[in-house]
C-alpha cells in the first residue's frame, strides 16, 4: 500500500494566514485572524467563563457570561468576537465580574433547589451551580420565578426538566450542527420559552434517536440521564473510568464507561475524543451497555442431556412446524393452545425460553465440556478427514481471538473450513475490491468526506446503521459537500442529500452503467488516471455503452434526468468519494455492484487523494479485524491467498504445522455441506445462524444434522438449541484486546469487568480446546497474541500494543509515535500485482427471485437504529429494547390500504420457504411493492423468508431481494401473542 497523507488534519492550507496582535489583561498575543478573544484568552492561560459556549460548536453568544472589556461603547461577547489588530482587552475588571454575578443571579432564579437538581444531584458538574459558586450567589428569594415549564420524562433514558433549561441552545447545536438530527428546536415567547422537540412533542414521542449528545452538551439540570439497570448516576470522581471502544459497529466510536465498583454496574457512558468520532456515540454506544449485566448470562458450560437426543430445535418457536405438531399432538394440545404467557406459548420479550431449553442440559465442569469437545471433534476427523469439521468465528471478538480462531482451525484441523458473518455483509464488496485494487479495506475513512466536494452514499441506511459516521456525511453536507443518495428506501440520508436517486431493488449495476456511459459521453473522465493508473477501460466502456440513460432509468425507476445530473456532479467533481453498505453487497450481483463503484471511481480519478477513494461501511465492531486476521476461508492473516504454497509455506513455518492447499467452505457452503454429508461437527464462536443466515428453514435441518456442535457465547442462542455443548464465553465488557474499524483503525478495547460465574475469556477457551487436540500453545495474554500476529501481517506493521495510544492508529502506519496513521491509499499505485486499477465491467443481471402473481412483493431485509443482528445483546438492553421492542413489516401507505391494514395491524408474510406474523408499520420511506423487515426479532425472524441463492464470487446471499405476499391476519393484539406460532414453518418443504 502506499502511502498519500500521514495523520487525520485536513491537508495544510496553502493559503498563508495573516495573524493579529492584541493584548489581553496587558499580555501581548498574536493569533491566525478570524480567532476570537476567548479563544486567544485561552490560548493565552486566561479563563474567561462561559455558559452558552463549547468549544465543540459554533459560538452563538447568546447567554454574555463570557463578557470582556474592549474599551468600546458595551462589553463583548467574547465567545463571538474576533480580535482586532491593537485591540486591549480587559477580561476582569469590578463591573464585569459584577455583570456576570447579576447574569448567574437571574439565571438561578428558576433552577429547581440544587438539593433537588437532576444533575447536581447526579453528576455534580451542574455549570450554572459552579458559577453561583464562583460568584457567591446563594438561593435567590427576592425575584419571582416564573410559570413552571414542565417535565418529560417520555424518554426512557433521558430526563428532561424544562425549569432547569437556561436557553442557552448548546443542546440546538449538539442535534443540529453534531449529529444532525434537527429534532431540538425553540418553542413559546417570552417567558414560556422552552426547548421543543419536534413541534413541542414529548421528546420521548418525537423524531428524536437518543444519541445523547443534548445531554453531553447540556450546561445544567435541564437534560440529563436517567438510571439504567439500578446503577445511580454519580460525580465521575466517584466512579472507576474505563476507556475503551463502542461494541456494536464498525464505526468504532471511543467511549469511556464509568464504573460503579460497589455495586459492579455502568453508571453512564460518555464519548471519548479520538480521530475518527470525536467524542460523539449514538444511542447503542451511550445507552446500550447493559445486556452484559443480563440475568440470562451462561456461567457454567452445559452438556445435552442423553434424552435430549436425537438433536433437535428445543424451544418451540424454533423448531420446525412439523416438529411443533409432534409435540402438540404428544402433549394434547391443539392448534393456537400451549403453555406459557401468550396463547400459543410463547412468552414476550422475543428471547429464548431459558424454561423450556435449559433442562435439555445438564451442567458440567470446564475439564469435562473441554474434554468431551476435544474428543468428539477428533473422534470426527480421524474417522472423516479434515472436511467434516467447521468453525464459525466472530466478528464481535478481538483481533487476537479471530487469529487464535481460524489459527486453531487451520493449524489443528488441517482445514481452511473457516468463516464469519463477513460472508453476510461485504464479502462481495472484499471480493470486487481485491480483485479491483488489490485490498479489501477501505481507501479512505468516513472522515475525510469532509474534503470531499461530491460524495455518493448508496445502499446503506447509515443514520440506522453508522449513525456517527452519518453525522460526518450531514455536517459535510452542511460544509458544502454535495450529498448524492442512491437506495431503494428512502431512508433518513435522504433527507439530507442534494440528490436522493430511489432506485428499483437490484438494478444497481444498470444505474451505475447509465451513469458511466454519461459522464465518458459529457467527456468528463479522467484521462490521464486511466491511462496511467488503471486497465481494461476499453472493455468497461464498451460495456456501459450499451446502458444509456434512457435504457438505465426504464431498468432501474431513476428519472434519465436524475441520472444524468447525477454523471455530471461526479464527472465534475473535483474530489468525489462513495461509501457503500449491505444494499450494494448483500445481491447475488453484489460483486458486479461493487465493481461498478470501483469504475465510477477509477475512470474520474476519484481515488488516492483526500476527500476521494472507496469505503464499504463494515458492519460489526471488528469485522475489518476479523477479516484482516483470516477469518476467511481463502486467505490467512492479512488477505495471503490459502492456495499460495508460498504463502502456505511460511504459515507453516510460523505455526509449525503441514496446512491445507485447498480453500476452505465459506457460511454459506458449510451449510449446504452439512446436508450433503460433509460437514459433521461445528465450533461456533459467537455466531447464530439460526437467525442470520437466509432460508432458515435450511439452517435448521443442518444443525440438527449435524454430529457434533459446539456454541460458545454469552447467552443461550437459538443456535446453542442445536449444541452438544454450550461454553459460557465473555462479553466485550469482559477482556482486553484489539479492534479495527470500518476506517481500518486499530483500538484497544478495555476489560470493564471479571466475566460472570465460571464463564471465561475467549481467546482462552480456544487456547484450552488447541492443546487438547495436540497443540503446544502457551499465550499468556492478548497482548502476546497481537506480538504473533503482527510480523504476519503487513498490513499491520509496526503496531503493538503500547504505541496505539488513546484513539488506536490508522494501518498501514510507518511511524506510530509520530503520526496517526494513512487516511488516504493507492495516491501513487494500486494494491495489484501491476499496480493498476483493474476495470471489470459487470452487465445487469435480475435478482434470483422475481416478483409474481402469488409473491408480489419484494422483501428488503436489514437493521434497526436500536438493534443489532440477531438481537441477542440489544434485546436485552433496557434502552434499546423499550425504543424498539417488537418486529414490523414496514409497508408503503398505498399497500398497506389495498390490503385493508393499518398501522399496528397484524400481517402474515410469506415466501416461498416460509411465513411470520407480525405487526405492520406504515412507512413512507418505502416504494410501493417492497416492504422492509428487520431480522433481528427471533419472533418473527425475517430469514425464514429469505432465499439463499449467493453471489458466485463473494458468496454473500441474496438477503435484499426474495418475493413474498402479505396478508392481513385476523388475530389481534402483537405479533407475541396472537396465539398463531409465529416462529418458523415450512409451506413449502424447506430445502
Ligand atoms: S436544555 Fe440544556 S443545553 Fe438545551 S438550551 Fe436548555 S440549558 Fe441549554
Ligand atoms: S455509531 Fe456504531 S460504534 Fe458509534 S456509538 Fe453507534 S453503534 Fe457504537
Ligand atoms: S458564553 Fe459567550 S455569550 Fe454565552
């Protein structure tokens, strides 16, 4: 890789900028023009208080605590005032400490008592208080208050005291100008004047996404946190604080917890500033810590008791239709009758019924569950070779987990039979990539759209799915940036771009080709990148010439209009970059789709240079590091090809071991391969298939066909229903280690707590599982494993764990204590073997499963803002589950009517591989004919319905685009209780 521009700043202006000289209290200063005093006065040591102000949003000077004398006719604000050449500021003097005394009088007259004030009874870092303080302003009895203004306590985690609100509109900028929002505005006069959400709506009921940053900026009592899992809320120096790294996606976002020791609880979260977030979280990083302090935690491994076999689904929303009725008819029960809360037996919340599987287990020492998994998966492979056994690693565990991981795999087993959800989300994306450039990691990060002057976001819901990084893209748009949107839903992104293109599902590649055909036909390519930076530009344009604008809208519904504004925006572009998400990926065209991006950007030059280049927004906290680790069946650590014997040839040195010559089975391939008799026992790291992957109807035959399993996780899994043994694993909150993001930053992660019970660190299980099959291992931490990997990695070169520092480091890096790592590749040459960008043109194939009489529908499956893959830790988080608690169908307002439902109906939708039942959510953000189902609710799990035809060559399914119809069901109530057994069924025999 090569390297363009060291260290995250924006690139040096080369404009010279003219300073000026003042003084302030008698001190001569010079600073850049454009500074304000207060920013002078600070530079300079000198503190001038503030209240409306944060250096973290623009200056408003609304509140004039932070007056100065400048000698002129009234005090300056200094917050707002840039110095002047010769200016003499004076920033305390009698009548300006008066000024500010008489300001902190009149702002405390409507506080609520500081006895009772929500933050200075929590936090203590109340701002208003600690002026009253400085100035000596005590309760204040000789002014009237005025009209109460009310509290909201609508919000489950955030409490809103209207009386304690100053107006000082810190919150205002933190929704609108940080995270981008717009929820938080003004509403009344005069004395009534408020904070609004929305049009003065609850907050709790308002457009409002709980990302906290109102109470991060928020100067007094008046937003603040409210108590998760019984943990008060205390003054920092009281708490224990934990810097470490969000655990949810691959955004990355730095984030401190503070830990109440006594009671071994989160008190709150707070962003940590770092390169790439900046100090901001959204509602799963600041709210969304507290399943590891779930009751339903494992802590003792279990082993399936004798009479529990033969293997099966044990709960009975998990086990197939057929099977229910087996069991109905045994335990006399009819159709809609069982035990349990709801009528049909199953109980609310949407978790495994721990009742009704647990007792299929017995609970056994860890020597006895190692021993026996040892044994079994050995058993297996002298009897069938090393193509009977798989693993399934985890893109939630570290980087040193995910090494140890397939190292166990590859290394113990002779098989490179290893994969994780990276086949679920950018496999396709990784595929096109390498083949394209040569590196499946992002060429820029999501920070440097900042310096872009066009940036295309296509494919991705990324204020659901990246919200923080989705804050950059509004604010670069608020900064100039033009923002095209191209997705089939109208998500939010689409409110905040200059062009949103809503595409039919699956016609990426005819719009992308109309676009190329349009921007080469304006002459707007670049001609000397082409020539000396890329191949096969003639086959690409003779491919795309055959997709003009007009036969590109009639294919994929984008006005010709809109697409030929849009080849002109980035023809033009002197700085253009794209980012991507499952929309692109998740097709079985999702490797042409990225192919296309890769063209778009390769024949405008647009890459290799800042505010340029190719992101594929990665999903999991660590999938990046998983996948760079070799969590792939084709390639070990840092993408080195399995069928290179050279390669081979020094893992097998380092690891001391013969290695497989031949690829391993991707997800998608173990599946099948265990219906076929291949496959006979899995490991499973912290994956659940059951859930994540498409037809799981399918999944279910094959693990209970399967010989032997093994689950490791943190809590009982629809998966571990299939286990032989179940290991009870650690949390993120429970171990150290490394984590790369979607911008290929390398973090380290902080153990918060001891795991519970006898549940144990990952990496040490796997360690415990290698030296019972014959492996001589012996690492004593993570930190020892990372020293392993690293010389095996180029990519990696030059980290350990001491020079990553507090924000983590960009790879590929030269020096890491002397910058923060490469923002931008490829300024010089590609990752290929030549050095080239090598064009593939791709041509429009349909989706594998087309709408029809029976299945009108197109099914778009994918995440919640709230919830994360099969929703095993955000189901149990307080926050997250009381905003989001049950499964919806999101329907367009026309579809919906035709078939007589209403918002909150009950729909049956069904596909060819199965039905669910749930409630029905009337959005306009869809296009008439597609609805939108998330897949992380078990009770109506969106993959019974998906079709698991795959990309050829990313393998990645088709989970963006089955058929399915959707009917009204006649029961009332949700979808957790209508008595119908909602879980899984088979119309149509499965497989
Ligand atoms: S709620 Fe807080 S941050 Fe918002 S205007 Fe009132 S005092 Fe300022
Ligand atoms: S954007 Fe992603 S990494 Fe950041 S706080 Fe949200 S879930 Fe966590
Ligand atoms: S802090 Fe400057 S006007 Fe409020």
């Amino acid at each position: 890789m090569t390297i363009t521009r060291d260290g995250f700043a924006p690139p040096a202006s080369e404009a010279v900028t003219r300073t000026v000289s003042l003084t302030i209290d008698g001190k001569t200063v010079s600073v850049p023009e454009g500074t304000t005093i207060w920013e002078a006065a600070r530079d300079a040591g000198i503190d001038i208080p503030v209240l409306c102000h944060d250096e973290r949003y623009d200056a408003v000077g609304v509140c004039r605590m932070c007056v100065v004398d400048t000698g002129g006719r009234v005090f300056a604000a200094s917050c707002v005032r840039p110095c002047d050449p010769g200016m003499e500021v004076t920033t305390s003097t009698p009548e300006l400490e008066r000024s500010r005394a008489v300001l902190t009088e009149l702002l405390t007259v409507d506080q609520p008592p500081r006895e009772e004030d929500p933050k200075q009874t929590t936090t203590a870092d109340n701002e208003l208080i600690s002026l009253a303080d400085q100035y000596s302003v005590g309760a204040v009895e000789d002014l009237f208050a005025g009209p109460a203004r009310g509290k909201d306590a609508s919000n489950p985690v955030i409490a809103v005291d209207h009386d304690a609100c100053i107006l000082c509109d810190r919150c205002v900028r933190a929704c609108d100008d940080i995270q981008g929002n717009d929820v938080i505005g003004r509403s009344g006069k005069g004395y009534s004047t408020r904070i609004a959400f929305d049009l003065n709506d609850p907050m709790g009921e308002s457009s409002c996404v709980t990302c906290g940053e109102c109470v991060a900026a928020c100067p007094t009592g008046a937003i603040t946190n409210k108590a998760i899992n019984n943990i008060p809320i205390q003054p920092k120096e009281k708490l224990d604080a934990v810097d470490t790294v969000c655990p949810y996606c691959g955004v990355g976002c730095a984030l401190t917890y503070y830990v109440d020791r006594e009671r071994g609880g989160i008190s709150f979260a707070e962003g940590r500033d770092q390169p790439g977030s900046q100090g901001r979280l959204c509602v799963k990083g600041r709210y969304g810590w507290d399943y590891a302090a779930s009751t339903q935690r494992l802590t003792k491994p279990l082993i399936r008791v004798e009479s529990s076999y033969p293997k099966g689904a044990l709960s009975q929303d998990v086990k197939a239709e057929s099977d229910r009725d087996v069991v109905r008819k045994g335990r006399g029960e009819g159709k809609g009758e069982g035990k349990g809360k709801g009528k049909g037996g199953r109980k609310p919340g949407g978790l495994v019924p721990y009742d009704e599987v647990m007792p299929h287990f017995r609970e056994a020492s860890w020597e006895e569950a190692l021993d026996l998994i040892a044994s079994r998966l050995k058993e297996i492979h002298t009897e069938g070779g090393p193509g009977t056994i798989a693993g399934f690693g985890s893109a939630k565990c570290s980087n040193e987990e995910a090494y140890l991981f397939q190292k166990l795999i590859r290394a113990g087993f002779g098989t490179n039979n290893v994969d994780h959800c990276t086949r679920l989300c950018h496999a396709s994306s990784v595929a096109a990539l390498f083949e394209g450039v040569g590196s499946g990691a992002v060429s820029t990060t999501y920070g440097d759209v900042a310096n872009a002057d066009v940036a295309i976001i296509t494919g991705s819901n990324a204020t659901a799915n990246h919200p923080v990084a989705s804050s950059f893209f509004k604010q670069a748009r608020r900064n100039g940036t033009k923002i095209i949107y191209v997705d089939p839903r109208s998500g939010t992104v689409a409110d905040h771009a200059d062009i949103f293109a809503q595409l039919k599902p699956g016609t990426d590649v005819a719009l992308y080709n109309g676009i190329m055909h349009e921007v080469i036909r304006l002459g707007l390519i670049d001609r000397d990148f082409i020539a000396s930076r890329t191949s096969n530009y003639d086959e690409l344009a003779r491919t795309v010439e055959a997709y003009p604008p007009e036969l590109a809208a009639q294919i994929s519904g984008v006005p010709v209009e809109t697409i030929r504004e849009i080849a002109r925006l980035w023809g033009e572009a002197k700085a253009g970059v794209i980012y991507w998400g499952m929309g692109i990926s998740q097709h079985t065209t999702g490797t042409d789709n990225a192919r296309c991006l890769i063209a778009m950007c390769s024949i405008t030059g647009n890459v290799g240079r800042p505010g340029t280049g190719l992101h594929p927004l990665r999903g999991q906290n660590n999938v990046q590091g998983a996948s760079d680790a070799g969590l792939i069946p084709m390639f070990y650590p840092n993408y080195q090809p399995a069928t290179d014997t050279a390669t081979r040839e020094v893992f097998e040195r380092a690891w001391g071991t013969s290695l497989s010559p031949e690829n391993g089975l991707t997800v998608t391939e173990v599946i099948k391969s265990i219906l076929d008799g291949g496959v006979r026992a899995m490991y499973m790291l912290g994956e659940n298939p059951f859930l994540s992957d498409p037809n799981i109807n399918k999944v279910r035959k094959a693990l209970s066909q399967l010989e032997f399993l093994v689950v490791q996780d943190i809590f009982l899994t629809e998966t571990a229903e299939f286990a032989d043994v179940i290991l009870p694993a650690s949390s993120y909150l429970e171990k150290d280690g490394t984590y790369t993001n979607t911008d290929r930053r390398v973090q380290l992660g902080r153990k918060v707590f001891d795991p519970p019970g006898e549940a144990r660190v990952d990496w040490e299980i796997v360690q415990e599982i290698a030296r019972r099959i014959g492996l001589d291992w012996n690492y004593e931490s993570p930190r020892e494993i990372f020293d392993e990997m690293v010389p095996l990695m180029p990519d990696y070169a030059n980290l350990d764990y001491d020079n990553l520092g507090a924000g983590g480091k960009l790879y590929p890096i030269e020096d890491p204590d002397l910058t923060d790592g490469t923002v931008v590749l490829f300024d010089e040459r590609f990752n290929t073997d030549d050095g080239l960008a090598h064009l593939v043109p791709a041509e429009w194939l349909p989706a594998k499963e087309l709408p029809s009489e029976e299945y009108p529908f197109v099914l778009n499956t994918g995440r919640l803002l709230q919830h994360w893959h099969t929703g095993s830790m955000t189901r149990r988080s307080f926050a997250l589950d009381a905003i989001a608690p049950r499964a919806e169908v999101y329907m367009h307002p026309d579809d919906a009517a035709a078939l007589g439902l209403a918002e909150g109906d009950l729909a049956r939708v069904a596909s060819r591989r199965g039905e669910i039942v749930l409630n029905v959510k009337v959005s306009h953000r869809e296009v008439p004919g597609n609805v939108f189902i998330p897949f992380h609710f078990r009770e109506a799990a969106a993959n019974l319905l998906t079709i698991d035809e795959i990309d050829p060559t990313g393998k990645i399914p088709e989970f963006k685009f089955c058929a399915v119809k959707v009917a009204p069901e006649l029961a009332s109530g949700t979808a957790e209780s209508n008595g119908v057994p909602v879980g899984a069924s088979d119309s149509k025999g499965g497989v």
